[in-house]
C-alpha cells in the first residue's frame, strides 16, 4: 500500500458499496477497462491525478490502474472529498490517495505536492490546480517529465489557454472538456441535475413558484435553468454575451442584470467560470431570507468577505446553509460556503454522465502515451475519432439503435450540382 | 413537561434551528398563530394528533398550543419520524409526542394508544389510522367524546369514507384534503418535488434519459411527472381511469398497462392510494438493476413480499436502497422499503406547501370546535370561504396582487340575457 | 331540401372534403354515429342547434340525422361560420343550414328565428344563445314543447345557471361543458392549440422571447399558457379567483394584475367569459405594436369601444389584424375584431379533441330522448357512466390500453380497517 | 422599372401592408438601413439574390437597395414565393423580380438565369442554387467578376464546403449560417415555430397526444422538438449521429431507427439536409392516416417517387394536403408536395427571428464589398465582431440590458495562478 492521508479506513467497506453502485451506470468506462485489463497499455505509466474523489472518480482510478498505471490522487476542491471513497481508494485499490473532506488550504496545497511526489508522466486535472502548482516555481524542473495532461473542466481550459497564451506552458494539454460526449453532457445534464439535487437536499425549498435567478448562460447554466424551470421555477437569468443573452430571452427567460435580479431572487446560483459574480451591490439589495449558492469551479464566484463586512453575525442553521445577518436586519443564507453546490450538499454528477466525461479521460491518457512527444504545445481537444466512439458506446450500452446514410445519402452530402 | 417517547433528547437543539428555517416559509401559518396566541379559541381543547413528525407538523404544533389546545402527537408512519423535530417537542414544546424514526409496528399502535390516552376532542389524521383505531374494539367508549377530527391526505378520506358508507363512522370528520388549498397544492407541488428529491438522495440516479414510470395520474402523480419530464426523463403513465389516462395522453407522455411498462421502465414510482399495485407478474419483467419507489401513503403499494419471495438474496447498497438479487440474477433496487420516499430518503414536503395545508389544520381544528355538536356525520369538506381566504393570506406573503371583479363584471355574471 | 341561408352552395365539395378530413379523426363520433343509424334512437325528433359551423359540427349533425332527427342549425357566432361546411350542409346533408360568415347582428338573431321556427324538442347550444332567445318574449309558448337542451360551453353554463337562479329557465338542460370527456380536454387541449394557431395565422408573431399575458386561468388559459410557453414565450397570468392565482405562481408563471401586465405584454389573451377585462386604463399603458386578442365565448371580454375613442384611425393591416393608431401615436393591434381567435383566424378545436365532446352531445339528445319528462328543472351533468364510456371508446380508438384494478384491489379501495 | 416577371402587380398593395408588419419586427435591419441610407456603402455594386421571396426578403432588399446597391431576385424554392411581396419588389421598390409561385422547375432555373444576366458583383443565396448554377457550363465566364457570396442555410453551406473540397469553387464565400445571431435563431426558434404553424394551417391536427417523429436533430430538429413536445406531442427523434442521438435521448426524447419509428408516428418531419429520408421501407410501414412533412431546405427528403408507386392514386384533400391511396388500402397524407412546409403553408420565419439573419446578410454585402479582392477562397464566417454588434444591437431593441464584466473580472479571465 502506498503513501496515502485519508480520514478514516474504515469507511471503506461503504465507499465500495457506493462505487459499485456508480458502476453499475458506467457500462463504456467498464468496457474500456475490460480492454485495458488485457491490453495494459498504461504499464508503467506514472498519472498525477487532481479531481473531486467521488464514486466515479473511483471507477476512472480502478480503470486506469487496470490498464497498469501507476497512480497518485489528490482532490480538486477541499469540500467534495467523499471520504468513504477516499477510504477505499487507500485500503483496496492502494493507490497514493490525498484528500479529507473539508482540509483547509495549506492540506490542500500539501496534498497536491504529494501528487506532485509521484513524478507523473501524464496528469489529471478538475481546475488545472496541478498542473498550476506544477508550472509554479519550486516544481521548475518537473514540467520536463510531463508528456502530457488533460482537463476536465471549462474553468480549468480558460486557465490553460490563459497559459498557453502567455506562453509559460511547458507540455501539451487535452482539454477534454471540449469533448462534445464531455461538455454537451456533464455540464448540461450533470450540471443540470446535480444543482438542483444540492440545493435541495441543502434547503429543502420549494422551488415551484420560486423565483430563481442563473447567472451565466453557458452549457452548466442553461442545464440548471431548463431544470428549475421544469420543476416549476420562474427563472431570471444574468448574462455578459450578448448571443446566449438573447439565447436565453427565445428560450422563454427573462434577462436582466443581477444588480436589478437581485431585487427579485429567492435563489441565486452562479455558473460562470469568473469572479465576484455576486458582490457587495447585489447583496445591499436582496430579499431578506435570499439563498444564494455556487455551482461554477471554484469558490471565488461569490464575494463571500463582501458578505462578511456586511454582516453583524452568521450561524449555522442547516448543513451546509450559513445564516449571515446583515446589520439592515435582513438574512442571507449561504450554501456550502461558496463551493460547488452539487458536489458540496450532494454527490456530484449522476455515473451515468461521468461515464462519458471520465471515458474521455482514460482513452485520452492512452491517447498521450501513444503519442508522446509528438503532440503540439498548447491545448487542443481529443480527435473526433474517440469522442464519435465514445457516444457509440454509451447508445449501445442504452439498447438504442440510430439510422445510418444510405450510399446515396453519403454521396448526395459529398455532391453540390444537384439542387432544386 | 408531559410523558413522551422518543428517541434522543439531546437532538433538540438541532431541530429547532430546522423548524425555525421551515418556519420562515409558512408565513400564513405565523398569521394564524399570532391571532391563536392572542384569541386563545382552542381553550382546554384536547387535541389528538396522529402525523408525519416534521419540522413543518412542529410549526403546526405550535400553532395550536399557542391557541390553548392540549396536544398529543404520534407519528403516521415508522419510518418518517424527524427525531430531532420529536425532541424539540418533548424538550421545547413540552407536548405530549411518541415517535422514533423506524419504530416497529408494535410500537407504532403503542404511541397511537398513548394519544388516544388523551381523550381528544377533535383528532388530526395523515391516513386515518388514529380514527381507525378510535373505532375499534377497546376504544369503543371514546368516540362519543369526539367532537369530530380531521383527515389530511387523500388515502385517509378514502378510508373515512369507506367507514361512513358502511355506516360505523361515530363522528363528524373534515376531509383538509378536500380544501383547494391543500390537494391542488401539497399534492402536486409537495409531492412531486419531495419525490423526486426523495429518489434523488437514495439513488442519485441521473433522470435525463430516463424511463420514469409513474403509476397512479392524480394529482400527486402529475406533480411528478411534470417534475420528471423537467428534469429530462422519458415519462410512462399508468392508470386504472380512462379519463386519465386519456388527460396523460394528451399531456403528452405514453400510456400502457404496467405489465407492458414494466419492461421498458429504469425507474418506478407508485402513487396510487391502493395496494399490490406493482407485483410478482410486473417484477418479473423488469430489467436488471430497476429501481421501485414508492410514494403513495401506505407502503402496500409495492407487493414486497412477492418480491422476497422472487429472490435468493438481498443487501443494502446505500441509505434506503435494498438490493434483491432474484433468482434469474437480475437485481431489483426497492427504495425506502417500499414506505413513502419523499419521507424516507428526504424532509417531505417543503415548508411553503405544507403552509396552506397545515393552515387549513388549524383553521379546520377551530371550525370544529366553533361548530361542536352542530357537524353533520360523515365526511365534509372545510367551507369555501375559509379555502380562498388561505389562498388569499398566501398571496399576500408572497407579495402578489390580483384583480378584482368590476361592478359591472359582477353583474355580467349574474345575468343571462346578454348575448352575441 | 329544406330552406337553407348559407353563402355559397357551390362550395359545398370543398366542405366535402374538409368534412372527410375532419370525420377521420372523430373515431368515437363515428361509432355513436354507426349504432344509430341502425338503432334510430332518434327517429323523429327535432333537434335545434345553434353552434360554430366546422367541419367537426358537420359530423355530428351527421350523426344526428342518421339516428333519425330532423335537424335546423344556425351559427354561434357571427365569424366562425365556415362557409363551404354550411354549403354541404345545404347541399348534401339537406338540413336547415342558416349562417354566413361574417353575418351582421341582425341576421345572426334572424337565423336563430329560423332554428326555433323548428319548433325544436331538443336544444344544442354553445353560449345559449338560442336557450336564451327561446326565453325571450315573442317565444313564450315554444319552451313548453322542448324536452330538454344542451350547452357546450362554461359561459352558456354560467348563463344557464343564472337563469336557473332566477327561476325563468323552463325545461331541463344539460351541461357538457361539466363532462370530464369535454371541458379537461375540449378547453385544455382543444382551445390551447387552436388559440395559439389562429394568433400565428393572424400575425405570424414569434413567440420565441415574447411576453404573453394569459388574462384568464380555467381550464382554457391554462391550456394556453402552457402552449404559449412551449413556443419558448415568458408568460404572465391574469386572475381574479385566489387560488386559481397561486397554482398559476406554482406552476412557475407571474401573477400580476392586468393593469402591470398592460406595461410590460407584446401579446394579450383574454380567456375569463366575463365582460371588458381589457378596458381603457390597459390600453393607455400598453406598449407600442401590443397585439389583442379574444379566446373566450363572446366578443365582449376587450372593450373595443374604449379602444375606439382612444384611437385617431384604424385600418386593416392583415387578415384578422385591425391597427388603431391610438392619439398618442402608439398603435394596438385588434385580431379578429375581438371574437374568439380560434375560430375567427383559424380552424376552431381540432377534430380530434371535437370527438369527445360531439360524443357527448350526441349521447345527450339520446339521454334526454330517453329520459323525456322524467329529468328535472334546472342545470345538471351528463351521467358519469356515460362520460367514461366515452373515455374508453377514445382509449380504444388510440389503441392504448390500460390497467384494470384487481379483485384484492377493489377491495381494498372499500375497506377502513387496513392501515399501516 | 427593370425587368420583371411576377404573378399579378395589382397584389402590391397588399404585400405593402405586410411588408410593413415585418417591418415594426425587424429593428435591427432598420438601423443598418438607416446607416445605409446615410452612407450608401453599397453605391452601384450589383447583388443577385436567389431567397425566398417574403416579407423578410422585401426589407432586406429595401435595406441593400438604401445603401446603393443594384439589384435582382429570384425565389429559392418554387413553392415559397409570396405573390403579393413580387408584386410590391415589382412596383414599388422597382427591383429585378422573378418568382411566382408555384412556378415550374423550367421557370424557376429561367428566373435564375434572369438574375445571372444582372453580373453580380456579390451573390446572395439561400440553399446555393445560384452559385452553383453560376459555376456550370454556360456560365463560365461569370464567376471571375464575382467579388464574393453569402450563403444563408445548413444546406447551401454544405453544398459549397463540397464545391470548395472539390476545388470547384471560383469566389470566396461567406457561410451566413455560421453567424451566431443566425444558426442558433433562425433554425432553432424561425424554423422551430414556423414548422409547427405550417403543419397546423395544412391539416388543423392536434398535436397533443399525437406521435411525432423528428428526422434529423440539428438545430432545427431541436426546435420543432421542443415546440411539439411543448404542444403537447410525444415526440420521437431519428438521427444517424451518435453525439446527437444521447443529446436526444437525455432531453427526454425516444430515439429509434426510423424504420421503427415508422410503425408509430403519427406525423413525420424531416430536417436533414439530405435526400431519400423518408423511403419506401419506411412508407410500407407506416400507419393509416400517416401525415408527412419536410422542413428541410430542399424537396429531395421524402421519395415521393416511392410514395407515387407504391399508390394507386391520389387526390388534394385540403390545401397543401396530397392524399394518397396505397395499393393495400392504406393512406398518406403528403403536405405541401415535400416542399420545405412552414413556406409552403405558413409564411415562413417570423420577421423577429430574421431581423438578426438578414442584419448579417446586409453587413455580409458590406463587407465583401469593404474586402473585396482580399478574401480567401473557400467558406467562412462572418468576423465575430459584426455578429456580436447585431446581438448587441437586438437586445437594446429589444429594451434588455445585460452586464458586463468588471475590470477584476476581466483580469481573472487572463490569470491562470489563481486557483483554488
């Protein structure tokens, strides 16, 4: 067994109950695992690994060792751990897990240098913490090891390019968000459903008749809204593009900007990638007892210090619902401090999505070992190839059948002189 | 402090803050006690109460106490019981309750005794299992003092109405299911959201893509199926009524006999208020790994024990799910043990709901004492006008104006000459 | 051929067809229709009729005639009447047929005069008009020689009950509207799809992003509203009755009254069968280019003479678009002169939904042929094995079949002592 | 005035007044024409225009001819000119004009050949039939004096991609249907309700509860999707991409091989892009009474070959509705001959959805004549900046604001350190 920091071993036998149960609904990630179990074409392969230690998670590891990886793991958020997993990762499949739920930010960072211990080859990322922390000074030498790395996240691939863009990246990036069987899935349906599962195990609120306000139109936003709306929300959304503004007005939404929403709101969710989305201003104007919650990367989306200085006390009153009582006398309550909702107050993204996301991962860690040294700098998706047979998989699994181009069809697509 | 049964004392001060926070969403309930605290109407009333023990039922407790009722409580269900809510009413409230979450039969009919030790005036049921037992042998003398009781859901008044055509009904009952304010609302916007939030938490099982076969179209039915179609599941219907089956139809969703329905379905939920509704013939076709809820008010609605009988073995595989491994190697996931998920595996129904229903409670509790031997027998429904005016304080909390009728639209009303 | 008012006989193989169109999608209608003409249930009779001449209203005088009646029929409203339907009517069924599209008031009273000199047994309305012109003086004896008669609609029903109350209504009626088989699908889904047709014939107006105020929230605007949301619009709800006003906050629409509607609605609908719900004080605060229309019974729910006085000029911009160029330079937009959309720009109800509702209007002359003398004075519903029947002959017809309960089941449903 | 050829000048007027009604919905088009007027940045180039000739198309003209521009048009497809708007091009804007209605396929390439004879200097087309015609023997010195061309749909864009993979393709071309503002609007919410409005004119069938099967899930499938299922439809979806198919199935649709789904439907709908979609497999299977429709751009989706012979005749039942007998007895109801059905019975996309697509096709012009002579062969998008501008320039008409970043917000955008 190697080196692990976990919070209790003993949860392990329930964390295996649970994966098992993510399993079940992972049916492509078990038949690529299937394959790596004969084919082991990861022997050998070190994989840093930064991502939420969940019951799927556990399935991608399980998977990725079977291909022969040598594995290291340390969580992406210090609020998702689900340390009954977390248990089973260190007593049962005895990879290098790093992760306790709730570890404050020095444990944190400590656990990502112990990913970083491992030397990997290739490295997972949920936010690019690691390969952030790698390309910090104090890891210089280590970039030079790395063949390759991939990300999970639309957070994480604005950083990359960020990166890439200032030209301090020093090993070629996957962005597997930019997988269609990733972002079209895990950010809608996920996103979508896991936000809602958060809130409300978090408050039980009725969200019929509520009004609910989105701040942020992209695919995780308009996952969520779709789902209030469905179960009988009235949904406001706050957007700064002008196209998916408009995308979200023909969708049946009002829009307009928070400052004006927050006078609205019982609910707030924020979805953007950014910061200090929900600020000073906003709260001077929300309803007393207003709910505010987080379901974008990191905890920065809300101004949570802003919230603090207006405050005369907080308490708690729920899990993961704080009370701040501002000096006016009104009450705002806070979900999960600020970190993402659905993996905070829920368990993150249902299998049945993760099995597409994490898919993409394992073929995408072969994808950098078959290709080592020969991809590009800088950050570019899977090859449409994987990304096509990854959702052929998923509808077999599901029993569904598509139709396919007649010979003729396939020709008339190719052709231009025939027209009306 | 009065007698009481439950499970742990020192849980109060953690259901307090949880009935405090359901409290902030029952704002008509509040106005109710504020005159109650002030008008004291339920003077020395003795009130027995048989209900789900919740944050919301406490809210409600209160109101009466604060009108001068004498209460006991005992739970309507084994398993629905909140024992940190029964602590804070034992330990704050200082009334007489008998509930423990996953009491065992024996000791649920020993806490319905315990209230009925009260000699209530007026009794308050959630499916008439406190008057049901009123009215058997042992307790023959105690109907006479009875000056009528209360029913909330729509399996007790099929009961209640039951007794009242064969003739045994010994006191004037309220039907609160019959109010406007409660089925329109507790059933379709309470029960579809707290089940589908119920299945969630037990299973988090993704429900885009779905097959959802909701079995019972009546009020609760719709509420979720509406809910599950919002949240992106592919929704069957089945039904006994051929009107609503055809209002399923037209609503958009697919309509078939269970036996067929049982084939295609990923997940089932019953509610339907009678029993063996899935069975040995429909468990028999299902596909390995369904999962089976119920969220009717009894938990006859799935036929466990053919289910038992159907299998080699079982085991639990998470919170509230029981996994049968049958004969033939399927596995069949039953959720809740077959009892009512959106009390089993969630809060049940949020608190902005159960603020009309419990207000109609209330309301009902003084209607009955203000009308004392003046009650027909047999089963009725609270007048119109204390319906509307529950609808009218809840509009009001939540900020909503409305239109009111012109004199001459009043008087458009009432005539019949005018025409093309 | 019996005397006959319609516009054009020569149109009367076009109306064929559209009657053929019609007849495929009205099974039930068709089955009522083969068992009387063998069983002549009928044979005899006079039945007067004052509905909208459709294609659907075409297969059930169709149906009458061949159980034997002798039928006159006159239209329901001076805009529905679609004139190559009264041309077959004419030509080919030889009934008295009296309506013209677009027929001025007074012709529309002559042809009500032309129905009643019938001298009719059996009355079939939709608005009662005709029940109501038979009441009248100048017909004070006819009502003693009519055994009974039927409305269609919620606003004859509202009209009949006034007269009931009143003491002046003179035979029996019945109310269809009050079948399950008509008013939850006939006005949900029949009056839904049909109003949003005729508005995007009338204006091909997107609905994707546009506000939409629902004055109105029975079972018409209900089915609107959900319609008008499904097209991707931002729905307002418009309401007087409480409760109505909270389910429409429930079911995620705004509630506001219609004079903070008026500000903010590109399009208005008003659906109440009350008078001047859209008045002078709405017109003043509507947006430039707000569109107007009508979907309840009569042409009186806008306040078209408000309009007028508000206005400078008006002209016809499209087919069923009337612009008035309001004195302060703003335009509104009256579509089909304020009657009902449905009928006045588009086809009126699908066939497919008329089936029920027809059904239950051709069983209604044969209950009352049945029952004459025998039914009391005042307004009533059609028996309920008749209304189920009709549901089970629509379910056969779709080929969907359903659950039956099962002895233990029915049972069940008749006993008390059953509990937990 | 120019050249002509068009059905009957005297529908000018008429075609005035709906020119105008598109008009008050096409606010952005109107602002560019403003600034046209004023800049005349279009001064004697010459545009041919092969478009559907509409009410939109008549504003865009208007807006090409404001800024200078010489112009002709001809119809893009037979069936979806409207007389009146060809009459009022004719009349009153005095532009080269060629469509009729209904026009065989030797007139339709006639009015081609009449706008090749202008020697465009910019082309503008809708489904490629003018440069493609433009590029074949007969026109070969043509393109040399082409500066460039915009191509308006999915299935124009697909044809050039193949002319320019085939190195055919003589003059850059800027793919219109790229846009933002263009492919996420016009398809999804103009062809979405436009679809759903043509259906309901030609047969006033009712869509709730009816089977309707999608053909295609692009981004106009996904609108006529969502609108039928918000209509009240069960809606099943075939696809030959697998991405699409999941993307299908988790918004909660059925998906299936169409030869399967044939058995089922009720209505059909294609919009693919491709031909033969609709074949004899699938006719031989269909139910009677079947209704078939195309959206797509061009008649080649349903094999009406096919459909001819497997019939033994055939007959117009109402507009826009071909009948036809099968040999064993079964019909299918063919609509608007397999012509793109919201032109042939509606009147194509609403004016509020093609203000953002024709705003493109204006600055599109202005921006091949700006570049002239600088831009790639091949296909290519408008520069994100024009379509950001027309967003922008929708919503203000629109009166919605929306946020915008703050300089922080901008900065974190750019950081790649700050993490968790």
């Amino acid at each position: 067994m190697p080196d692990y920091d976990v919070k209790d071993l003993s949860l392990a036998p329930q964390g295996k109950l649970r994966i098992e149960w993510a399993e079940k609904n992972m049916p492509v990630l078990r038949l690529i695992r299937e394959r790596f179990t004969k084919e082991k074409p990861l022997k050998g392969v070190r994989v840093g690994c930064c991502l939420h230690v969940t019951t799927e998670t556990a399935n991608l590891m399980d998977s990725l060792k079977s291909g022969g990886a040598e594995l290291a793991l340390c969580a992406s958020n210090p609020l998702s751990t689900q340390d009954d997993v977390a248990a089973w990762l260190a007593k049962d499949l005895k990879i290098g897990i790093y992760a306790k739920r709730g570890e404050d930010n020095k444990t944190y960072y400590k656990h990502i240098d112990a990913v970083l211990a491992l030397k990997p080859s290739v490295t997972i990322d949920d936010g690019a913490d690691l390969v952030s922390a790698l390309h910090q000074s104090g890891n210089s030498g280590m970039a030079a090891g790395v063949w390759g790395g991939l990300e999970e996240t639309t957070t994480g691939v604005i950083r990359l390019r960020a990166m890439a863009k200032e030209g301090v990246l020093k090993f070629p990036m996957v962005a597997i968000n930019d997988s269609q069987t990733k972002h079209f899935f895990d950010n809608r349906y996920g996103t979508g459903q896991s936000t809602i599962d958060g809130i409300l195990r978090a408050t039980n609120h009725l969200l019929a008749g509520s009004k609910v306000v989105i701040i942020g139109y992209g695919w995780c936003g308009r996952g969520v809204a779709v789902r209030a709306r469905g179960m009988g929300a009235d949904v406001i959304v706050c957007e700064i593009e002008p196209v998916k503004a408009i995308e979200a007005v023909m969708d049946g939404y009002r829009v307009m900007p928070l400052a004006q929403a927050a006078k609205e709101g019982d609910l707030f969710i924020t979805l953007t990638g950014n910061l200090a989305v929900i600020r000073k201003e906003h709260f001077l104007k929300m309803k007393d007892g207003a709910v505010v919650a987080n379901s974008g990367h990191f905890n920065v989306e809300i101004d949570i210090e802003a919230l603090e200085k207006l405050s005369s006390s907080k308490r708690k009153v729920r899990h993961e619902v704080e009370e701040y009582l501002l000096k006016d006398g009104r009450r705002i309550h806070l979900l999960g401090e600020g970190r993402l909702i659905n993996l905070a107050a829920a368990e993150g993204h249902p299998a049945m999505v993760m099995d597409m996301s994490f898919a993409n991962q394992a073929l995408g860690v072969e994808f950098i070992v078959k290709n080592r040294g020969k991809l590009p700098l800088g950050v570019q998706a899977l090859p449409e190839k994987i990304d096509k047979e990854i959702a052929r998989l998923k509808l077999k699994s599901m029993g569904i059948k598509i139709d396919t181009l007649t010979p003729a069809q396939r020709k008339y697509l190719s052709e231009w002189t025939m027209g009306t």
